[in-house]
C-alpha cells in the first residue's frame, strides 16, 4: 500500500508539473504518457476497490481507472492542448465546431467507462467520487444564477 501511495504521489505530481508548464511555459510534454503510467498502476492495484476501507483511495481509484483510461486520456489532452484544432488561427466560434466531434465523443466514452463501474452515466461517477449530493449540487448552481445573473426589467 505504502509503495502504491508513494508512486502514486510522484507520478501525479509529475502529470500536473507538465500540465502547468505545458500552460505556462509553452512545453510540449506529451500527457498521455504519464497518463498512461498511472492508468497502469490504477489498474494493477484494482483489487483495493473492494479491499481497502479507505473511502478516499476508493474514490481516487475509481475517478482515476475511467479518467486516465488510455482512450479517455487521449482525447481529453488532445481537447486541452487545442493545437490540432489550430492550424489557421481561428476565431472562437470556428474553434468551437471544430472540437465539437471531440467534444461529444468525450463525452459517451466517459459515460461508457463510467457503467463499467455501475454508475449511470460520468456526472454520477463524479459526483460520488468527490462525495457531492447531486441536488444540492443544483440547488447551488440555481441560487448562485439567482443571485448573480442580471435579469431584465419587465
């Protein structure tokens, strides 16, 4: 456990310092490799799923094993870096309808990864996995628009 935590940790920490200067700095790390590396250790430690008492870890294992899924990964950093979409410095709409397809298709892969684990679709999958109730999840969103949008006069 201690040995799954610890190369957890460091594989984690170095998927987000290339993520950050992938942002920052303009780097070219590729994160699906990374990504890959921690897909591996998720999957060679599934048994702790079921086995350990550990609600966190649970949730991280199952957030991680749909999220870092080699097909999921691919095409969320292929949507995060943008630059295949980018090849005549378009406006944003034209950027838009081009990650579209992608976009979609995110989204059924994430769903279908997420029944794997008997959840009905992602939102649920994350919803448990950060231990967020869903109504009151809607009832924030609804109260913040309330609050914050400006409605027109009647």
């Amino acid at each position: 456990m201690q040995n799954f935590s610890g190369q957890y940790l460091n594989l984690f920490f170095l998927g987000q310092k290339a993520q950050w200067e992938n942002y920052a700095d303009r780097a070219e790390h590729n994160l699906n490799n990374i990504d890959a590396e921690i897909y591996q250790l998720l999957a060679a430690n599934q048994e702790l799923l079921t086995s350990s008492r550990d609600v966190n870890l649970q949730r991280i294992l199952l957030r991680g094993l749909v999220d870092k899924d080699p097909e999921v990964s691919m095409l969320r950093n292929r949507l995060d870096s943008q630059s295949a979409y980018l090849y005549d410095n378009p406006s944003r709409s034209t950027l838009a309808i081009r990650m579209k397809p992608d976009v979609l298709k995110l989204m059924v892969l994430r769903n279908q990864k997420a029944k794997v684990f008997g959840f009905a679709n992602y939102p649920e999958l994350v919803f448990h996995c950060e231990g967020l109730d869903r109504e009151q999840v809607k009832q924030t969103v609804s109260d913040y628009l309330e609050t914050n949008l400006l409605w027109p006069a009647d």
